[in-house]
C-alpha cells in the first residue's frame, strides 16, 4: 500500500487524514499468472494499481492466435477497464494477467465516498483517468504515426526488462503486426 501512497505524492501531497480514508478502501487482491479477471460483458468495478505484476488488455476471438491485443498495465500503473468503469456498462474487452500480480483496488462505489468526503478524491480521479488516457493515446499516434519497428523498438526501450516476460504473440499485436513480421523486425535489430 507505501507504493500507491508514493506514487500518488509524486504529483501532489497527500494529507494524512485523506489518505486514511482512502486506504481505508484499498483492498490487496493477489492474482495468479494467466489469470482473466475481468470477461467480456462483465461490469469493471475497480479501479486497480498494480504493485507488481503485468496486466493485458485484449479483444479475444475464436482462434486464441488472433486475440487482439492494446494494452499492457506494469508495475506502479493504474488499471481498469476503465470505459466499463466510469459508464458502468458491460465491457467490451478482457484483462488478463501476464505474471502473478498484486494489486490494490478500489471499487466504484468507495472511489464516489472518496470523491465525496475527502481532499485528495478528486485529484486521484482526475490523475488515474490523465495517466490511461496518455497511455492510450501514445499508443493511438504511434500506430499512426510509427513503423512497425519504431513502435517496437520503442516498447523494448520503455520496458526492457518487463518486456522480456511477454509472450511475442501479444506484443505482435499490441504494435499491430503479425508474429511473423515481428520475428523479422527482431532479426533485423539483432
């Protein structure tokens, strides 16, 4: 729970009586590796921050080879399907851990009493929501605006280490190509 709290006063200081309240509502969820926690169709009620762990956010289809991977979620980040989340209406998308994960969450209900009788509420909110929507709007420019080996190269130099632990099939389709294509850009690079 001291990372959620550091990670939150990198942006702002946090007062104890807030934070009281706040962690009052955390709730420490241990995931196993390849675990889905949250279907297709099922309303996201949390709000997570994952200790520790990596997290996928995925289309799946009826050949396993196809899912269609757009995100990733590392260590010190928030996560959530978070358009089920704020709208409260069933997901269109499933998340899925990488490694066995350790998250703090909060549900939709607690974050309201959040919002609603503390200092800091607000801004938590407004942090998590600015924090996904840059990550999914770097991620919209570079398939737009990258090569393919760019937008590789790019989540290697990002997350090197992290990377390493993710199956090639789903980075493949996080930057938009197929497995295939990826096993030539990496023998290109090395």
């Amino acid at each position: 729970m001291r990372r959620v709290r550091e990670y939150i006063e990198q942006i702002a200081k946090v007062n104890d009586e807030d934070w009281r309240i706040f962690s009052s509502y955390l709730q420490r969820q241990e995931i196993p590796k390849k675990e889905i926690f949250l279907k297709i169709g099922e309303i996201e009620n949390n709000l997570s921050f994952i200790e520790e762990g990596i997290v996928r956010l995925f289309i799946p289809t009826s050949d396993p080879e196809k899912e269609i991977t757009f995100g990733f979620c590392f260590n010190y980040e928030f996560v959530s399907a978070y358009d089920s989340f704020l709208t409260r209406l069933p997901s269109t998308y499933q998340l899925q851990t990488l490694t066995k994960t350790i998250m703090w969450t909060i549900s939709y209900d607690n974050l309201q009493k959040v919002y609603k009788n503390t200092k800091m509420g607000n801004f938590i909110g407004r942090f998590s929501s600015e924090k996904l929507f840059l990550i999914k709007s770097k991620r919209e420019q570079s398939l737009l605006f990258d090569s393919a080996k760019t937008r590789y190269l790019n989540l290697f130099k990002e997350r090197p280490r992290l990377i390493k632990q993710i199956p090639l099939k789903y980075i493949a389709s996080y930057i938009g190509i197929t497995p295939q294509a990826l096993s030539r850009i990496r023998r290109e690079i090395y």
